[in-house]
C-alpha cells in the first residue's frame, strides 16, 4: 500500500505539515462525538443529519474566527466586543445562550472533544490565512480559558444546542396521533 498524499499542506513554524484531510478528520471526529453524546440512547442519527451538523460547525468555526480576528486586529479582545461581533453573524438570538452556555462550560475540566477543536480554532483552518495579530493573544477568555478554549466551547455549545432542538422536534413528532391526518 502507498500512503497517502498530504493534500493542501500548510508548513506551520516547527516545520510540521499541517493538511486540510488531517483538519477534517479531527473535525468529524469532534463532530460525531458531540452529536452521539447529545442524543438519547438508541437514536442513531442519518448520514445527512451528521453532514448537516459537520456544515453546521464548519460555519460556526469561520465565524468564530472572523469575529475573534477582527476584535484581534483592533486590540486586545474584548469579550464584549467578541459578543457584539458573532451576534452580528449568527444573530443575538443564538449568540448569547451560547455565549452563557460557554461560559458556564468554561468552569468544566476540559474534554478531549474541546481541545482538538480549541486547537484548530487556535491554528486557523487549513488554506485560510490568519493575521499574526489575530492569534498573538490567546488568553483573556471566561474561567481562565484561551479564547481558543473559549471558541471551542461556543462552537460546541451551539451544536448541542442544534441537535437538541432536533430531538425535541422528533420526539414531539413521534408522540402525536398516528396515520394519517384526516380531513374535516
């Protein structure tokens, strides 16, 4: 067997390789882990549903940087301004429970779920370039935690926050009438 092409690989400053196929495997991994751990027991998710949700964080994770980025680029971050900012790309509506819900999380030891995504959050995505003043100054976040650590938890708390939304959904649906509805 021949072993397979680093595709897209980005040098990082101790001279590793960093490859868009290594950052998606950790990211499904996050992915799936986050979603099976806030399902019920014996619900088995679909295929398209665990796309859904791998897109749902994708997104989430390039707003996240984009806020952080650009508070960075002003100064020191400013959690305020960090909130102002991701409440104008996912509305305050979700923003703010999932700011609260962080930072509730923030008092929790860190899992193995939240440092791979706090590590990718703290690199950037594979092929999309950061600003040096952008990751210079990690630290400062709710609980002592990096905002890496911080990002990692507001990404995770979202995604939580979808997959239950679609369980209660579900599980509503499940307990109204059977068949057919009729026609008056």
């Amino acid at each position: 067997t021949s072993p397979v092409p680093q595709m897209h690989a980005i040098p990082t400053p101790l001279g590793m390789q960093r490859s868009a196929a290594a950052e998606e495997a950790r990211l499904h991994g996050v992915v799936v882990s986050t979603v099976l751990s806030a399902l019920p027991p014996r619900l088995v998710p679909s295929r398209s549903f665990m796309t859904a949700c791998y897109e749902i964080v994708q997104s989430l994770i390039d707003a996240w940087l984009a806020a952080h980025d650009a508070v960075a680029e002003a100064g020191p971050i400013s959690s305020e301004e960090l909130q102002r900012r991701l409440e104008g790309l996912v509305g305050a509506a979700c923003a703010a429970p999932w700011w609260e819900d962080a930072a509730e999380r923030s008092s929790e030891r860190l899992g193995k779920t939240q440092k791979d995504l706090a590590g990718i959050l703290e690199k950037g995505r594979v092929g999309i370039p950061r600003k040096k003043s952008a990751s210079a100054a990690p630290t400062g976040a709710a609980g002592g935690q990096s905002w890496p650590e911080f990002g990692a938890a507001w990404v995770l708390c979202a995604l939580e926050d979808a997959v239950g939304s679609v369980v209660a959904h579900t599980a509503r649906k499940a307990a109204g009438p059977a068949g057919r509805p009729t026609t008056p």
